[in-house]
C-alpha cells in the first residue's frame, strides 16, 4: 500500500464471486472517491485489486497564467471563456450503463463492433459488458464518427465511464 492507503478486508468467495468481487470494487471505488488517499490497495488469496485517483491537471489556470504573464490583455469587462472554451474540446462519449469488463467484439478473433474513423448510429450495439456472467449488449445514445475507443477489450469498466468517444456528424 502505498501513500496512506487504507487495507480494507476482501470476503473469499466458495462459489466464483464475480457478483460481490464487482459490487466490493464499486464499494472501493467510493470509499476512495470520498477520502483524501490518492491509492487503494486490496489483497486477498491469489487476487490483487489496485485503485488509483485520477490525476487532474487544470491546464485552463497555468495557460491562463502563463499566457497572461507573457502576453497582456486588455479588460473589456465580459466574462472568461476559458472554461466554456475546455468544456467545448471534451468529445460527446458513449458511455458504461453498468460495471463488468468490456468487450469489442462479439467473439475472440472477430472484428470489432466500431473502430477508429468509422461511423455509429443511435442504437447501434458498440460493445458488451459482462457482469454477473452474462454478456450485455452495449448500444449507443449518439450519432457520430468514432475518435476513440477507450478501454481496451477485456478490460475492467466502471459505471458511467467513457467507452466510445464520436464526433458529432
């Protein structure tokens, strides 16, 4: 554990415990979200869980204050765009409706269901997630040109977390 992590017991499971080992890693999550560590480190048995905070770099102030000390600027009274102006460059997202691990396609060794530079329509299957072993079909909410797809396949998602960021068509 590592700078001020907390241990936090994990319960062995007899019968495969992917229900509760996803419902404690929500639960973790959390817990982490609400304190001041940075890092979260679980161990248990044979199986190891690590939870790191994102680390959030305000570009929007030191730009504004490196900007601002190399170049003035006149005060005309209206209101700073900078925010509306970093808010505008995020991409729409599809987004995880729940927590599993992700999948792009349908079956090992098969294409994708999107890919970087094609196109998806609203209802679209995107991707699965499995969770309590079964296997969700993912659709998309938006219309748009994939930029990225962001977990890898196979890879652990949260709830509510990017998936496929698109460019609005």
């Amino acid at each position: 554990m590592t700078d001020g992590a907390t241990a936090v017991p994990v319960p062995e499971s007899r019968d495969g415990g992917d229900v509760e080992l996803l419902a404690l890693i929500d639960r973790l999550a959390e817990l982490l979200e609400r304190s001041d560590l940075t890092e979260l480190e679980v161990e248990s048995g044979g199986t190891g869980v690590i939870l790191r905070k994102p680390i959030v770099v305000a570009p929007a102030t030191s730009a504004v204050a490196s900007s601002s000390a190399i170049e003035p600027r006149a005060t005309s009274g209206e209101p700073s765009t900078a925010g509306r102006d970093l808010a505008a460059n995020v991409p729409p997202s599809i987004k995880a409706p729940l927590t599993g691990i992700f999948y792009a396609s349908p079956a090992p060794g098969t294409a994708p269901y999107v890919q970087v530079g094609g196109e998806v329509a609203v209802g679209q299957i995107i991707g699965l997630i499995e969770a309590m072993k079964l296997f969700n079909e993912i659709k998309s909410d938006l219309a748009g040109r994939v930029i990225r797809v962001v977990p890898d396949s196979g890879a652990l998602v949260k709830a509510k977390q990017p998936l496929i960021e698109v460019e609005p068509l």
